[in-house]
C-alpha cells in the first residue's frame, strides 16, 4: 500500500488542526506517516511516495522549525525523490504566499511533482495577543483539509501521480 507522509509543524496548534484533518481523510486511502518537522528524517523521505507538509508562516517566511526540517534533509535525499507528488498547506496570519513559495522553490530542487494546488488557511491574526494565542481553525477550512488529504491518499492508492 503507497504511503503518504505528513511533515507539519505548529506552534499555537493552527496548523496541527489543518494536518490531523488531512491524516484523517488520507488514512481511509493510504497509509500514513505522520511526523512533527522536529521528529522526520531524511529515511522517512525516501520511505514514502508522496509528501504532505503543513506549516505556518510566520514573518512572512516558513516556520523555522519546518525550515530546519527542509535544511536538515535536503542535501541527503537529493536525487532520490524525483517525480513523487506533494500538497501543501499553510496556516497564515495573512495571505501566506512567501511561505507557499519557499516550500515550491524547494520541492523544485527535490524535483517533486506538486500535484495540488497550495493550501492557505489565513486566521487573520494580526496583533500580537492573536497571533500568539492558541488558534482554532473552522469547519469549513478544516474540511478543504480533508478535501486535500482523499486527493493524495486516493491519487497514491491509484497510483494515477
């Protein structure tokens, strides 16, 4: 069975939400890695046949925890992760785009196939006290979670990426 793999990270619980929804929908399609950027190495990289990585964005870049994650493995899955299809998905004060192309700019190196369309939750957190208090993320954006994890864990299982 094709496994999917979960790569998120998530400081006040915005973007766990988006991830443990699309693991939800994506475990009753394929099999399901799902680990924290702290805890994923490049073995469970090369492990899996398809990424989804779920981050916040914050300052306008990617979480540095999901940024030491893409540092950290880089380099040892270089040339060994051609064509496999990625999601992702980005829980956003704002409008979410510079973390969106980071990630692409590095999936791009990897050579992955991006085979959905970016994922951005915006919580509209702009003051200080919003953007660092626990968040709690609709049923709706939730639900293009979900929507988001049949797609891979289906088009895995199919083997139609």
């Amino acid at each position: 069975m094709a496994t999917l793999l979960i790569v998120w990270h998530s400081r006040t619980g915005g973007t766990e939400q988006l991830a443990r929804a699309a693991r939800e929908a994506a475990s009753g399609e394929c099999d399901v890695a799902f680990l924290r950027a702290e805890e994923a190495q490049p073995e469970d990289l090369t492990a899996a046949d398809g990424y989804l990585f779920a981050a916040p964005e914050n300052l306008a870049a990617l979480s540095g925890a999901m940024k030491e994650f893409f540092d950290r493995c880089y380099y040892p899955v270089l040339g060994k992760l051609e064509g496999r299809p990625y999601g992702l998905m980005i829980c956003a004060g704002s409008d979410g785009e510079n973390a969106v192309r980071q990630t692409a700019r590095i999936a791009t190196g990897w050579r992955l196939k991006q085979v959905q369309a970016p994922l951005i939750v915006c919580t509209h957190a702009q003051s200080q006290e919003d953007i660092l208090s626990r968040k709690t993320i609709p049923d709706d954006d939730l639900q293009r979670c979900r929507e988001l994890g049949t797609a891979l864990g289906a088009g895995l299982s199919m083997g139609v990426f």
